[in-house]
DNA sequence: CTCCTGTCCT
DNA sequence: AGGACAGGAG
C-alpha cells in the first residue's frame, strides 16, 4: 500500500477543521497555492523563532516589504533593524541576498522546485521542500522537527536522530497523497505542533492514532530517540 | 559529519 | 547561568 492506510486522507481531514490560521496561509482547501514570498518569509522566520514570535515581525515586513522586489530594493540598515529582536543575523544576511537574486536574476518569481530553490542563500532542504510544496503544490517530502517527530511514532522508528533521519523521511514519503501536497505539509506540522507534542502528545485527539505504532507499543513519548552528543 | 547562531526556558 | 533548540553552512 503506498498510501499507508489513508494516512495523509485522515490527516487532512483534521487539518480542515484544526488548522491554524496564519497570516501566510491559505484556508485549507484553497484553489490557489500560498504567495512563494510570504511562504518564504515566514519559513526563513521560522527556522529560528515559535509562530507566536514570528508574527509580529512576519506582519511588519510585509507590511514595509510587500514583495520580493521591494525587500530587495531596501537599505541592509533597514532590514537588519527590522529584523532585531529575532536573533541569528546571519540569516537575515542570507534572507536579503535571496531577495536580491530572486528579484534581479529570477525577475521577481521565486523558482518552483527544490533542486532550484536549495541553491538559493539561507534555502537548505527543509525550506526548499516547504516553499515548493506550500506556495507551488509541488509532491515534496517536507521534514522538519515537527514532521520527525510525527513519523518517528507513527512509524515506530526507535533508530536514534540524526543516524534515522533517512528512515525517518522514507516513511514520510510513503505517505504523501497525490494532491493537496501543500495544505498535507502545513498539517503534518500542525499536528506536530499541537497534538503529537514532543513530551505528551494528545494521541486522543490524534486524527492518524489508529494506526499509531508507538501509540500501539506505548512508548511515543520517548520517540523519536536522539543519540547523546557530549 | 561538525559547527554555529541567540532567544527562550528552566 | 546554563542548556535546549533547529535549521543551514562548511
Ligand atoms: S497517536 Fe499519538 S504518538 Fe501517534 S502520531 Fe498521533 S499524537 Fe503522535
């Protein structure tokens, strides 16, 4: 079954009645994709920083920078004193370059794959595969954190992060539907943020819990397990 | 793989 | 005051 019992039909179901409305989102079930920059804005801000932190500076942005474009056209000045108070200047850096090129080499359009966009400053894998699934529809595995987590359970990997990680995003990938891949990424990453929470996931209000296998076993807690660095 | 960032949380 | 976090970069 490449559908996994109908993980990612489930899964959007709750995602129509749970989903977080936020500013860069489109209602689930929306017949245009996410603006690519805002989807790209937000993602960047959301490397580093809690949704909650993010909204604010993601609505003060926009609201000065509506576009790539004018973001690109800023003085650095600007853009890194509108950026204090989220830390991790570095990528502020590589957020303005990225405007730069996209909006003097790319003619303003932020590319749609993700082979495109990784080349692209401060765009690793997770970002890559987000804009492309979220702003551009495209069938991508996004993994974050959040996703991690999620499938580790489901999937009852007890292999340890980072060494799973491949595993981890396999069993991702054999659930990803056919269609709605944008609004599917967004709710793997809800339900990550706020029912299969990493100390006490709420596995009764878990739209995927019947075939949980951690869930099964009783140990989702504890998963996904991380080797220890010292 | 390791290193790195700064804010938030404890 | 110290560590956790979470992605990207090298
Ligand atoms: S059943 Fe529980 S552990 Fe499994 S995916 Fe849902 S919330 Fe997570």
């Amino acid at each position: 079954m490449r559908n996994q019992g109908d993980f990612a039909a489930r899964l959007l179901g709750w995602y129509d009645a749970h989903a977080r409305a936020l500013p860069w989102r489109v209602p689930p079930g929306s017949d245009r994709c996410a603006d690519p920059y805002a989807v790209w804005l937000s993602e960047v801000m959301l490397q580093q920083t809690t949704v909650s932190a993010v909204i604010p500076y993601f609505a003060r942005f926009m609201a000065r920078w509506p576009t790539v474009h004018r973001l690109a056209d800023a003085p650095d000045e600007a853009v890194m004193a509108a950026w204090a108070g989220l830390g991790y200047y570095a990528r502020a850096r590589n957020l303005l370059a990225c405007a730069r090129v996209v909006s003097r080499e790319l003619d303003g359009r932020f590319p749609g794959t993700e082979a495109e966009l990784r080349r692209l400053p401060g765009i690793g894998p997770y970002t890559a595969a987000a804009i492309s699934a979220i702003a551009f529809g495209a069938r991508a595995n996004v993994v974050d954190g959040n996703v991690e987590r999620v499938i580790a359970r489901h999937a009852r990997i007890t292999a340890p992060l980072p060494g799973a990680k491949r595993a981890i995003a396999a069993e991702a990938g054999r659930r990803l539907p056919a269609a709605r891949c944008g609004d599917y990424a967004q709710a793997l990453m809800d339900l990550g943020a706020l029912v299969c929470t990493p100390a006490a996931p709420r596995c009764g209000a878990c739209p995927v819990a019947a075939d949980c296998a951690a869930h099964a076993a009783g140990d989702a807690a504890a998963l996904p397990a991380r080797t220890r660095k010292p």
